[in-house]
C-alpha cells in the first residue's frame, strides 16, 4: 500500500546542500516549506528553483510552501544576550526603551503591548517557559512579576494567555514576501497568526494580484495559532484552502492540555470543509539531535494520521537538525504503519452527505464504486485538481491519481492525502485521454491485465468544474 499522509519538511542550512535535499525528496518529502522568518528574498527564490530543479531530475511532484512571518511580537535585546529571571522579581516591559535589557526590563519588538494587557493577565515568554503577571501598565511601560522564571534571551517571542493581542496577522514585511512568494510562483502561503475569515480573505487578494504576472493563485494556509482563531474556525475554513494545526503557539495560548482535542477537531472540521490540513510542531523534535524519535514522537505522529490529516511537518528537524533524511524516513514508516491500522467503513460517511455540483456527485461516485468493487485505482482526470481534493476527503485505501495538463495543478495535489498527481499532454478527444491514462497506470506497474479501475473526467474536456463522467474500465 504506497503512503497516503504527505511530508512537509522545512529548509534550512541542514537541508540546503544539493545533495541532500534530493536524498531529502526521494526519502518522501512532498512539500517543501520556506519560512520567511529567515532569510532574504534572493535566497527564498534562490532555494525555489533549487527545489524544483531537483524534484523535476528525479521526476517527483514536490509543492512549495511559502511560511510568512506574521507579527514579531518578541521582547527586545539585551546588553548580554540574556538574563535570568527568578521568581518573585519585578520585570518591565517598556515599549518606549531604546538601551539594552537587563534585570530590571527589556524593550519590546511589538510596541502595542501595553495597550492590550491590563493588570491580573498572564504573559508567557518563550512558548510558555517563562511566566509574567501583569501588576500595572503605566504608559508604555507593562510591569510584571515573574511568576515562573528562567533564562530570558534576545527576541523572545510573547503570548497572552487566553488570547487577546491586537497585533495584525498581515505585516507590511509578510506584504512585499507575499510578492517575493508569487516571483517563483509558491503552491501555498501559509498566512501566521489570522484571527478572522478577513485576514485570510486578504492574503489571498495581496497573493493573487502580485501572481497576476503569470496567472497564478496559490493555495492559502490558514495557520491556527491563536486563541481567537478557534470560535471562528469555521468562516477561517472557508476564507481558505486549508489550516496548519500550529500546536506552538496555540498551546502556549489555549494551555498544552487542550491542544490534542482541539487537533482532532480541526482536521475533522477541515474535512467535512472539503478542506486540507497539515499538523504541525514537535513532532520529531528529539531527532534534532537523536538518530531515532521516541515513543511518544512515534504516536503522536500515528494518531494525528489516524485523526485524518493530510500531511504531518517538520520544521527545526530538517531545517536545522542532525539526521534531516532519517527523520522523513522515520516519519514515512510511522505514517504508513498507521494507515494500515485505519478502519474503513465508507458507507457511513455518504449517508448524510447532500452534492448539489455535479462535478462533486460524481467524484463521490467514484469512491464508492471503487471501493465496492474493489478497484485498484481511481483516476481523475481533472483541470483545477478539485475532483481529486473531494475524493482524497474520505479513505478507501484506493490510490487516486490526479492526471492534470497543468503544472500548477499538479503542484497544489502534492499535498492533497492519498493523491499521486500526474502531468500528462493537454487532450480534447476524451477516448485518447482515457486511452493515456490506462497506458500511464500500467506503465507505472500500478495496473495489470484484468484490474479494474474508475475513472472520471469532463466532456467537452479542459474546462475547470466540467467533470461530469464516471467509467470504469477493465484492463485488457
């Protein structure tokens, strides 16, 4: 049974030597995400075209994910690099000082905290390893006493707990990267910190007039992170292509307890969304340093699988980690393992379902027929890659590939679970595209004679929307 789950692992130094980014796509990376937190807009474009260049030699569909920043909301530097707080101590937040921090205080990145805090909030500086109270806010000064202390370092980032930070999630930074994103045409933009429907609505209108040059509209990422994003789960989902369960950030806001069930709710509201989702943070972090995860690592990896999502993410292990290529091999085995274990029971999943696009019906029918009659493929034919999204939502443990005449497309498929998309030749004769299909599949060894196989597509063909035929078909 080939992987379903798709890989996304980060570049960084550890992963941006030639060789190993090409050991990196054939141990089964899928997506390739660029975080736009490092780095300048040369070496992002730079690492694009040496993703593509590699994943085209080793004749792989690989998808680009451009990460944007999001807000720096981060205390300031220090004249040491560090200090040590205790707890008990008093610590200022000044957003009006410019001198290095020290014992007493430290400046701020984001300048509007103390407009946001007031006197009895919590504060949680760097993921919630150090904890503030809020006593008084005088000015722009927020003074605090150190609750839980601990080493304090440079740019440290901060969370109120419970939410609450007016910070915008589109920076003027994450703005002109947005541009930089759509020069080397990235499949996705993963959009960090959105609080409402509007923030991702206003990604995607900055993303598809800056990809108007070269008629490209990437796939928008919603990256759920923040405590008010989660109420409004729903407008998000359909402001988006998909969500990233970011668990950092959002467990430092929402308390680490609350974060596996909130997970579980994500990718199932993403799923009935028609929607993707990636899982994301710590999820191999001890191979950072260690050649093999640890048991914890290995089921939290399984059980967000098992939970439905459509990639798992390495950030820190690929980027800057020890074992880069063990820990996506280590990742794929785990994955595998677990979709083995998956039980299938479809016809629970159409009985309450309602298709008012044909387009829609169809790939549902397909799914069906396929997994009734036990077909070894089911094919979409398909311009935009929406028909094969539908049918990736439910698992049948059919392998659908997506055959698409458009290189985009085939790129945004990358990341969609249990599809495997292929670029074949633009056809408007129907029987000679369904002719290639088969010849492709049985090529590939993925069809044999007497298998059967469903197949869908539009008629007239090379319209996005059209698809309005199912087939199956016996390999002669």
């Amino acid at each position: 049974m080939p992987r379903a789950t798709k890989i996304v692992a980060t570049l960084g130094p550890a992963s941006s030597d030639p060789d190993v980014l090409e050991r990196l796509l054939s141990a089964g990376v899928d997506v390739v995400r660029l975080n736009f937190s490092h780095g300048s807009a040369q070496d992002h474009i730079d690492r694009a075209n040496l993703v593509r260049s590699i994943a085209q030699k080793l004749g792989k569909p690989v998808a680009l994910m451009a990460d944007l920043q999001g807000p720096k909301i981060r205390v300031g530097k220090f004249a040491d690099g560090k200090v040590q707080l205790a707890a008990g101590e008093r610590f200022v937040l000044d957003a009006a000082r410019a001198e290095p921090g020290a014992l007493d205080g430290v400046g701020l990145d984001y300048k509007e905290l103390p407009r946001d805090v007031k006197p009895g909030d919590t504060l949680l500086l760097n993921d919630g390893l150090i904890v503030l109270t809020v006593e008084a806010v005088r000015g722009e000064q927020v003074h605090t006493v150190v609750k839980v202390g601990g080493e304090l370092s440079n740019n440290k980032g901060i969370n109120k707990q419970g939410g609450g930070l007016t910070a915008p999630a589109l920076t003027a930074k994450d703005m002109e990267d947005i541009k930089t994103a759509m020069a080397f045409q990235a499949d996705y933009v993963a959009v960090s910190f959105p609080k409402s429907a509007t923030d991702m609505e206003m990604a995607r209108q900055l993303a598809n007039v800056a990809g108007e040059p070269w008629r490209h509209k990437p796939g928008m990422i919603a990256k759920i992170e923040r405590s008010e994003a989660i109420p409004l789960l729903d407008p998000i989902l359909r402001a988006s292509d998909g969500i990233m369960v970011a668990r950092g950030d959002l467990a430092v806001e929402v308390g680490n307890a609350a974060v596996p069930a909130l997970q579980k709710k994500m990718i199932r509201m993403a799923r009935e969304h028609d929607k993707i989702t990636i899982t994301a943070t710590q999820m191999m972090e001890s191979m950072i340093v260690n050649p093999v995860p640890t048991r914890a690592e290995v089921s939290d990896v399984a059980n967000a699988v098992l939970d439905g999502t459509d990639a798992v993410m390495l950030s820190a292990e690929t980027a800057a980690g020890k074992y880069p290529v063990e820990t996506v091999e280590q990742m794929a085995m785990i994955a595998l393992e677990a979709e083995r274990a998956e039980d299938v029971r479809l016809d629970a999943n159409f009985t309450d379902r309602v298709f008012s696009r044909i387009d829609q019906s169809i790939a549902m029918g397909a799914l069906f027929t396929a997994y009734h009659l036990g077909c070894k493929a089911i094919v979409a034919l398909t311009e935009s890659g929406s028909t094969a999204l539908w049918m990736s939502r439910h698992n049948i443990h059919v392998p659908i590939f997506g055959m698409t005449s458009k290189a985009g497309s085939q790129a945004r498929m990358a990341l969609y679970r249990n599809v495997r998309p292929l670029l074949i030749p633009p056809h408007t004769d129907r029987d000679t595209a369904l002719a290639e299909a088969e010849r492709l599949l049985v090529e590939r060894d993925v069809l044999r004679p007497g298998d059967t196989y469903a197949i869908t597509c539009g008629e007239p063909m090379g319209y996005p929307g059209g698809t309005n035929m199912l087939k199956v078909c016996r390999v002669g």
